[in-house]
C-alpha cells in the first residue's frame, strides 16, 4: 500500500467524524445559543462558562471526564450498555463525541453572539404581523442569525478535523475503524513512515485552510444589510 | 373604535424603576396620547398591542377583552389583528420592499418570495408609490420610502386599527409637514381607527380628535 492509498482511509474517517460532530453542534449550538442569548435564568453565564470549557481545558482531562461519562463503567455509558447494549469507547461514533464536545463552543459563542444581534424590534413587528413565535424564529431571527452561525460551524468543523487528544482517549487508534487523520500522523510518525505522514500532515492543513477561507467570506460584518 | 383600558405595569432595570398606570376610554376614530419622551407612550402602545404584558389591569377592544389580568386573559399580538407603525419602521433587512409589505399575508414557517404579489401588495405598491423601489432592501431607501413601506406592510394584513409610534420623528422637518398631510389624507380616506402617540404638538393639532395626556408614567382620563 502506497503512502496515498493509506491516506485515503484516515481522511474519509476524519470527514465522518467531523461530518457528523458538525451536525451535532449545529442543532446543540443553535438551541443552547438561543438560550443563552434571550433565557434570562439564574446561572446563565455559569451555564456559558461550562460549556466553553473543552476550548480551554486540555484534551486529556476533557477526554477523562468523556471516558468517566460514557466509558463502559461510567454513569451514562453503563446504563446505555445495559439497557441498549450500546458501546461507544473505541468506536467511531466516540470519536464523534470527542470531537462535538470539543468543537461546540465555536458553535456556540457565534451563535449566542449573531442571536443577541438581531433587533428584537424586528421580532415584535412579526409578532404584530400575525406569526407564531416559531415562525417568527425561523422567518426573522434565524434569517437574520445565519451568517454568524454559519461561520462558527465551519470554525467548528476545521475544529473537529483536526481533534485529536480528547479523540485518542476515548475512541483510540484502530485502523480502519477510529484512525483519524490526526492521530494517523502521529502513528505515522511513532512508526518512522516519514512519506506517510508528509501525505496526511498536507492533506489536513490544505483541508483546513480550505475551509478557514471559506468561514471567513461568511464572518459578520460582510452581510447585506 | 372603542378602547377600555385600564392597566399597571412596573419596569425595572438596573438603574430605574419605572411605574406606569394609564386609565382611559376613547370611542374616537383617532385617539392621540400625547407626552414628553420617557413618560411611557410606547410601553402604554406596546401593551395595547399585545407586546407588553401588563402587572395588572384589563384592556378592551371594541367590546372584547384583549387583556385581563383577573380573568388570566391575554390575546397574544399575533391574534390581536392591529397594525403597528414602529418609531424606526423596524423593516426586515433581509427583505425587500414587495416582501417587507406580503410578510403578514403570508402564514406558515417561510417568508415571501421575491415575486410575492396578490391584490394587497399590488395595491399598497400603487397607493404609496413604492412601484419603482419594490425589489430594493429597506437600506438601499430614502426615509420617506422606509416610513412609507413600515405602512404598507401594516396596512396590507388589513388591521382593526392602527397603532402609531412618533409616525414623523424619523424624518426631517421639510418632509415631515408633507408627510403629516400624506398620511392623513390616506387614513381618512380608508377609514382606519388609529392610536397615535407623539411629543409633537403638530401632530396633536392634526390628528388629535380625542387627546390625552400622559405625564412621567400616568395617565387618568
């Protein structure tokens, strides 16, 4: 197997994983975001705090406490076992959970931000005009929202392709099944594969630097309005 | 057009508490409040039109009961069927004129297409002569053209009344004495109840048939 054949596999992982912890982030980002752009609660900035925690904490303690959640013996993850027998460490679908808790606070800041944005003016005047308070979210709110949330999920996508610490201790490095990009390069690197690792080390940054560009022509501040 | 109200509501913010209490009947086609800014004319319209929810009180439209503190009765805007004129139009950005005025026509979870028409759109085009600007965003127009699509989009859903936040404060003076004219040719000669509220004496003289006063919150008439 040529250096490029053996890329192919990693990065068609890395784009599921990603794929999907993108999607997660979006619904996850835009309900938590609305929350906390127009909930008025006790606790809302702690709330906020806590879920911006994965851009700060290091991966391993974010991917201690994933394995404390959902390992086989933690909380959630027993009962799943249980009751489903459902496992997720060491499975591609934990690696999508590493990489969503990871990337939601891109998610998330941008959408509470683009959220507290919108002139709840524009809000009323749908509300006079005779919609639902659901079609007024999607009519005027989420319209008006999109761009800024758009690019933090991008953000959040870049993010999720490039995961790797939080990912390697919950899903590990089996070939095939939960080798993603990321943590290819570094099994390519511990096995002195040189040629190998210069193919994955283009392909994520070339990826990356795609989908930066492209988050950037949808930042704020470039809208029509 | 008759409103009964009588209502309470307390607005506190970090600074401020402010405390309103208005008390009113009017059974004339154009009722005017009349007051200083900051006296409360736009929370005493915001809860005739359902988007403030007063402490206490009731508030009566034409005989049925919008409001009713007692009774835990309270229409939500969306049913109260008024129009409302926003102090800076509050026009959606993301729309152009044609869709700004068929927004209300338009029910369920998707905004009118760019070629949105039916008979009430094409109407209010003609009547305010917003033809020639149908397919441009409201920040492409002149504030004469702004306050004039805020109106047509009001009026296109075919209101029971309408409500009026400083329906001039936003033009200039030149425009202004024009517009006054405008407007009540216009309302005259539809025949809409209208609630205005303004700091304008100019506006009082016009369109005050029934005036009242509103002074630092309070209003008993």
């Amino acid at each position: 197997m040529n250096a490029a054949e053996s890329a192919w596999v990693p990065l068609a992982l890395s784009l599921k994983v990603a794929g999907w912890a993108t999607l997660v982030d979006l619904v996850l980002g835009i309900g938590l975001g609305l929350l906390l752009a127009r909930g008025r609660f006790p606790g809302r900035e702690l709330l906020d705090a806590v879920l911006t925690l994965p851009m700060v904490l290091p991966p391993t303690v974010l991917g201690y406490y994933l394995l404390v959640l959902v390992g086989k013996r933690g909380w959630l993850g027993a009962w799943l076992h249980e009751q489903f027998g459902i496992q997720l460490i060491f499975t591609w679908q934990g690696a999508v959970i590493a990489a969503s808790v990871v990337a939601l606070p891109l998610v998330l800041k941008s959408a509470r931000a683009a959220f507290e944005a919108v002139e709840p003016q524009l809000e009323d005047a749908g509300r006079v005009l005779g919609l639902s308070e659901a079609a007024v979210f999607l009519r005027v709110t989420l319209p008006l929202a999109w761009r800024g949330i758009l690019a933090g999920t991008l953000l959040a996508f870049a993010r999720s392709l490039g995961e790797f610490g939080a990912t390697l201790m919950v899903a590990g490095s089996i070939p095939g099944r939960t080798q993603t990009l990321s943590v290819a390069v570094y099994e390519a690197v511990q096995a002195g594969q040189d040629g190998v690792a210069n193919v994955l080390v283009a392909i994520t940054s070339f990826t990356c630097i795609a989908v930066l560009l492209l988050a950037g022509r949808l930042l704020p501040g470039r809208t029509l309005r | 057009m008759s409103f009964e109200v009588d209502i309470r509501k307390t607005v506190a913010s970090d600074r401020r508490r402010f405390e309103l209490r208005v008390r009113f009947r009017s059974q004339a086609r154009r009722t005017v409040i009349y007051g200083p800014s900051g006296a409360g004319k736009t929370l005493t319209l915001q809860a005739l039109a359902g988007l403030l929810v007063p402490d206490a009180g009731r508030i009566a439209f034409d005989g049925s009961v919008l409001f009713d503190a007692g009774a835990h009765v309270a229409v939500p805007a969306r049913d109260r069927r008024f129009g409302y004129l926003f102090q800076d139009y509050a026009l959606f950005p993301h729309l152009d004129v044609r869709q700004n005025i068929a927004f209300g026509l338009q029910r369920g979870w998707r905004n009118p297409g760019r070629a949105a028409g039916g008979a009430a759109v094409e109407r209010w085009l003609d009547a305010l002569a917003l033809r020639p600007v149908a397919a441009q965003r409201p920040h492409q127009l002149s504030g004469g053209q702004r306050q004039r699509t805020a109106l047509a989009r009001a009026l296109a859903s075919e209101p029971r009344a309408l409500l009026l936040d400083e329906p001039f404060s936003a033009l200039d003076p030149a425009l202004r004495e024009r517009t006054r004219d405008e407007l009540d040719r216009l309302l005259a000669q539809i025949g809409i109840p209208l609630v205005m509220i303004t700091h304008d004496p100019e506006d009082l003289a016009r369109f005050g048939e029934h005036t009242l006063q509103l002074v630092d919150g309070v209003l008993d008439a």
